[in-house]
C-alpha cells in the first residue's frame, strides 16, 4: 500500500517502527488510517466551529477537544513505541479481535458521534463555570481566551 506520508493528519514515524503496524495486514493498515483521518477531520471541524465562537464556553470546547485528540490520537501514533504500548494497556482484553482493530473502531465510533463530545463538554462547561471563569481571568480581571489552554486538560475525562 502506497501512501504519500505527507497527506496524512499524523506522522508515520513512530507508527511503522511498532509491531501492530508490522504484524497488520494490509486491510487493517488501511482501516485504520481512514479512522484516524476520519477522526482528525470531524475532531478539527469541531473544535474550528467552537474556536470561531470566540466565546469563553467555545475556547473552552475547543481546546479540551484538542486536549482530547493529543491524548486519544497524537501521543499514542506519533511518539516512538508509544503506539504498541498504548493498544495494550488500553485495548486489550475486552475482546478476541486484533488491537489495532479496537483502536481503529475507537476512533471511528468518536468520529461517527461528535455531539457526545459537545454535550459532555457542555455539561463539564456548566458544571464547573466559576473555576472555568477564574481560570480565564487575567491580572486585570478581564477573561483571556489564552489562558484556557493552561487548564483545558483538567477536563478531558469528560469525554472518556
């Protein structure tokens, strides 16, 4: 299977030196890589239409559904033997199917139901407005979108 590495949402690196990616075939090689370009879209759609909101309840979405996606997909794919190491500490035994095929249907599902992510950060919005607000608050007491990324990340269970 020939693919041009560039056009990828991730980097191949770490990804082709593990031994899920050695040991799959070619069809779940390609599963996967539509999962995860599949993922990468709707994610980035997302968290685009939240940011352009430039609202603190939209940054806030924005940034812990980015939070979200370096979990769930960045760190395991791009960092050198992070991808085998994640398929089996989380992947693993639930079912008799290859880990790398529970983590392409992972990511497919995430990617097939957005408005989990958005009602569940709505929620996690709601319930935790006054540290979300006191988060985003500068020096000057005016609220600076900035500063929710320092924080985001205290709230990325919530779509777990």
């Amino acid at each position: 299977m020939m693919i041009d590495a560039n056009l990828l949402p991730f980097s191949v690196k770490g990804l082709v030196k593990s031994k899920a990616w050695y040991d799959a075939t070619p069809e779940q090689r390609r599963k996967f890589i539509s999962a995860g370009v599949a993922f990468d879209a709707v994610l980035n759609h997302y968290a685009d239409k939240y940011r352009a909101k430039k609202t603190l309840k939209g940054e806030f979405i924005a940034c812990v559904l980015w939070d979200f996606y370096f979990d769930l997909f960045c760190n395991p794919v791009e960092h050198y033997n992070s991808f085998d190491y994640e398929l089996e500490c989380v992947y693993s035994g639930y079912n008799d199917k290859p880990l790398i095929d529970n983590y392409s249907e992972r990511l497919m599902d995430e990617a097939t139901d957005p408005e989990h992510w958005i009602k569940a950060l709505k929620k996690a919005y709601r319930e935790n407005k006054k540290e979300i607000v006191k988060g985003a608050t500068d020096e000057n007491g005016n609220i600076d979108l900035d500063l929710v990324n320092d924080f985001s990340v205290e709230y990325r269970d919530y779509l777990y």
